[in-house]
C-alpha cells in the first residue's frame, strides 16, 4: 500500500533556531500535502495544506512566516519551524491523501529547550 | 463549521465484551466520516469510512444522519484491539479532514 514517510522522527533544537520536517510519499504522488499538529491528548489539528507548485493554505490562528511550507516536487513537502520557541513543541504529523483515504506520515516529535 | 466529538477519553473494556465508540459530528455539507486507529508505536491508519460500509477487524460503523453520529462498534473484544481510536470527518470532494479527540481503548484480558 501507499506509504508516507515523514524525517525525523524527533528532534531537539535550541529555541531561536529553525527545523525542518520533510514529508515524502513514497509509492506514489501527491499534489496535496496536509500538516497537522497535535498536543498532548489532544486532536489533530488542522495546520496547512501543501500543493505542489503553488503557495500552502494556512488555517486561521497559523502564521504561515513561522510555518513556512514548501512543496518543491510531486513527492515532497518540507515543513520548516522558524525561530522556534518551547511553545512550538508538539507532535507535527504529515498525511497525503489518495483513493478515498488518507495515509499517514509517522509523526515528528519536536522539541525546543 | 466542521466538528467530530469523542465524548470517551479513555474507555476499558473485558476481552470478549462488546466495544462501542461514540463519535458525533456536526457538519451542515454531505459528510464523509471515517475512523482511524493508531497502535502503539505505530502510524495513523485507516481502519474504515462510511462510504464502504465494510467490516475491518470486527469492526462496523453506522452513518446515522438523523442522530448525526458514526460510532464504531464490535461485538467481541479482542486483546489486539486496544489502540488509540479516532473519528474524523470529510466531505466529498474536499480530502481535509477534521478528527475528533480520541478515544484510547484498552481491552482488559
């Protein structure tokens, strides 16, 4: 079945630095990429949706200069966190969508200290 | 505005006792409701939609407009069910999806 690989899995980075969080279908194209964001024992939330070749669409209440969005090729979306604060620490999870159905990256645990 | 509540954070249930998980939604379009399941230390995965009206692992859920809930439902508990169990909503056309906040499931052997 269709595969979603997200890198890294976590990561630890110092508050005031940027990180990046690449997302890739692996055996087959998307044109739409999502990015959710999740608290503890909390939902998903909605955070963007990456089309290839075009700008992201950002949900209200998400800056979209602190989560910048690139979805350069039919395979990739990068999710970059800039100057990242400890508020900023979650779970950010990556979903591509494909026959009636959406597939799941593994999830990226970030943290900022 | 798109809306799916779990009422159950946390439900426990004896390993061969019927599991139901409550999910409602509020949605004024043509709903599509799914349900995702994530195992420990696995993925977000679909285990059924609406649409399909299939049976996975046991499982079934029921569209029920009138009441507007899809709750998921089994009739025998299995050890290999307990896992974090989300609701979450389409619409037809539209591939965002809105989830509900989860419900962890632990089967009690």
């Amino acid at each position: 079945g269709a595969v979603v690989s997200q890198h890294p899995s976590w990561v630890i980075c110092k508050s005031g630095t940027s990180v990046k969080i690449e997302c890739r279908s692996l055996d087959f194209q998307a044109t739409t990429m999502f990015w959710y964001r999740q608290f503890p024992k909390q939902s998903l939330m909605l955070m963007a949706t990456s089309n290839e070749g075009s700008k992201a669409t950002y949900e209200q209440g998400v800056e979209k200069d602190k989560f910048l969005i690139n979805h350069a090729s039919l395979t990739l979306s990068t999710l970059t966190v800039t100057s990242a604060h400890p508020e900023d620490s979650s779970f950010y999870i990556c979903s591509a969508p494909g026959a009636r159905r959406a597939f799941f990256g593994q999830g990226t645990r970030l943290t900022v200290v | 505005a798109q809306r799916v509540t779990q009422p159950e954070k946390l439900l426990s249930v004896f390993k061969g006792a019927p599991v139901e998980l409550k999910c409602n939604y509020s949605y004024s379009g043509s709903p599509e409701l799914f349900w995702y399941v994530q195992y420990s230390r696995q993925r977000l995965q679909l285990l059924l939609r609406h649409i399909s009206r299939e049976s996975i692992k046991g499982f079934t859920a029921d569209l029920n407009k009138g009441e507007t809930s899809f709750h998921l439902k089994k009739p025998f508990a299995q050890e290999e069910d307990s896992a974090m169990y989300y609701c979450a909503l389409g619409s037809f056309g539209n591939e965002k999806l809105t989830f509900g906040t989860g419900t962890r499931l632990t089967i009690i052997p």
